[in-house]
C-alpha cells in the first residue's frame, strides 16, 4: 500500500512538472505569434508598398489617374 501511495505522489509530481513545462512553451510560442510589431518591422518594405498600391486603388487608381491628367491636357 506504502509503494502505492508513494508511486501516485511521484506520478503527479511528474505531471505537475511536464503540465508546468507545457505552460511555459506556450506562453513563449503564443508571446512570439503575437509580436505583430516584430514581424511587420522586419517586412516593413513590402507592407508599406501593399498599403500605397492599396490607397491607390482605393482612389480611383489608374481612372482617375487618367481623368486628372486629361482635364490638366485639355
């Protein structure tokens, strides 16, 4: 019964162990997938390009573009 008791104690040791392990990998992982600053620095070239072309567009791109320069034209 002693050795038992004694085995179930150890087993629980060593899951509060790996439950506590698991833990801190996670809360590293998740602290990594959401450093948003972090990753947008480091490809800050290509969001910043995304983001003109997208303002573009959002103006009227090309169209209105061309209409500008034919109203100054004519």
């Amino acid at each position: 019964m002693a050795s038992t008791e004694q085995n179930l104690r150890r087993e629980i040791h060593d899951e509060r162990e790996q439950l506590a392990d698991a833990v801190d990998t996670l809360r590293t992982e998740l602290g990594e997938a959401t450093n948003i600053s972090g990753k947008l620095r480091s490809h800050l070239p290509v969001v910043t390009a995304g983001a003109l072309g997208l303002g573009f567009v959002a103006a009227g791109g090309i169209g209105a573009t061309a209409r500008l320069l034919m109203r100054r034209g004519g």
